[in-house]
C-alpha cells in the first residue's frame, strides 16, 4: 500500500506547474489580442495624431510641413 502511495504522490510532483506549451499557448493568445487591439484602434489614433499635426502647423508661422514627412 505504502508503494502506491509514493507512485501516486510521484506522479503527482511531475504534473505540477505548467509546461512550456501552456506557456507557449498563453503568449501566442497574448500576441494575437495585441495584433487584434492595433488593428482596431490603428485608425484612430493615426487619424488622432494627424488632426493635432494639423492643428499645430495652422498655428504656427509658416515652415516646413513636417506632417507631411512620414
């Protein structure tokens, strides 16, 4: 009796804590969320920063652009 216990607690300490592919699972989850929020809101905060790049150039005396650079 006393043998199956150890096996059974044995194997118990080797499934402990997660393994690397758990771990793999949960990056690639958090890298596909990143990717799926920069899609979503790209737009607009690139139409966000572009606004307020043209409201600074209209109330500045006139220089080169650089809106217009990149």
């Amino acid at each position: 009796m006393r043998q199956l216990i150890d096996r059974l607690l044995a194997k118990r300490e080797e499934e402990s804590g997660a393994s690397a592919v758990e771990y793999g699972l949960l990056v690639a989850a958090i890298a596909a969320l990143i990717v799926i929020i920069v899609f979503a809101l790209g737009g607009v905060v690139k139409d966000t920063f572009d606004n307020t790049c043209d409201t600074i150039a209209s109330k500045t005396a006139p220089t080169l652009n650089s809106c217009d650079a990149g």
